[in-house]
C-alpha cells in the first residue's frame, strides 16, 4: 500500500504542476479533473486507491490560496512565486497533508513523502528546502494548536 500511495503522489504532483503550468501559460480550458484522469490512466493497473490521488489533487486544488499563506511566513525569504514550480507543488502537497489528512496520514510520513518527491523531481537542494519549511510548519501550524482540528480552519 505505501508504494501505491507513493505513486499517486508522483501523479498528484504531475497533475498539479501540469495544471498549475497550464494555467500560468494562460490556457483558460484547463480543467485539474481531465488532467488527473488522463494521468490516472496511465496508471490504472499500479494505483488502487484513485479516491486518495483525486482527494489530494481536489485539496490542493482548493486550498492554494490558504496553503501559499501559510508556506509564505515559514519561508520569509522565499516569495511564493519565487520558489521553483516543482517545489512550489511538493511544499502545496506536504503542508495539504499535514494541514487536512493528520487522520489518515502521520506527520512523520508526510512530510518524509514531500522529501522524496522533492529528491525525484526537485533540484540538489530541493530535498533540504522542503524538509526544513515543512518541519516547522510541523512544529508551528499542527504540534502548537492545542485542538489540530483547528488547524483545518
């Protein structure tokens, strides 16, 4: 099951920053859920769980603007559209599941996830970057609310 997940991850990635691209290139007919389903295709026979790919694409999806103001203070340095695409896209990932699916994903393993989408696919640096801002997101927006369900306010 963890492969699996690792893999709709690769594809949840690929589907946001295709969409996200798409988007800044100035292509108004692109719609995430044909993007998805196209690249869910390619996979049907390796990812069992297509509700847990579509949940985090659908989740980042709608939460991007929530999610880029939180990235933002963790990474003062790094204006939001100043960082990398790809990284841009994991970090969105990560700060997704550890901000909306604590239930079904440990923070640990989250986090640990983001890395290696970052290592596959990021820069050398990559791997560091996203670890250091999503560990203290970590520590600041999950382990310091004293209720994590209001973390998902």
């Amino acid at each position: 099951m963890a492969s699996n997940r690792h893999l709709g991850r690769i594809v949840a990635l690929q589907t946001l920053y295709e969409y996200e691209f798409r988007l800044q290139a100035g292509d108004t007919s692109v719609d995430a859920d044909e993007v998805l389903t196209r690249n869910l295709e390619r996979y049907e026979t390796a990812i069992d769980d297509t509700d847990f790919v579509k949940d985090l694409v659908t989740g980042v999806v709608q939460e991007q603007p929530g999610l880029d103001a939180k990235i933002q203070p963790i990474a003062p340095e790094w204006p939001i559209e100043q960082i990398s695409r790809i990284d841009r896209t994991v970090l969105r990932l990560g700060l997704y599941e550890l901000l909306f699916r604590g239930d079904k994903v440990p923070p640990k393993v989250a986090i640990n996830e983001a890395v290696e989408l970052a290592k596959a696919f990021g820069s050398d640096n990559s791997s560091k970057f996203i670890n250091g801002v999503l560990g203290t997101a970590f520590r600041t927006l999950v382990e310091e609310k004293p209720d994590n369900a209001s973390a998902e306010a």
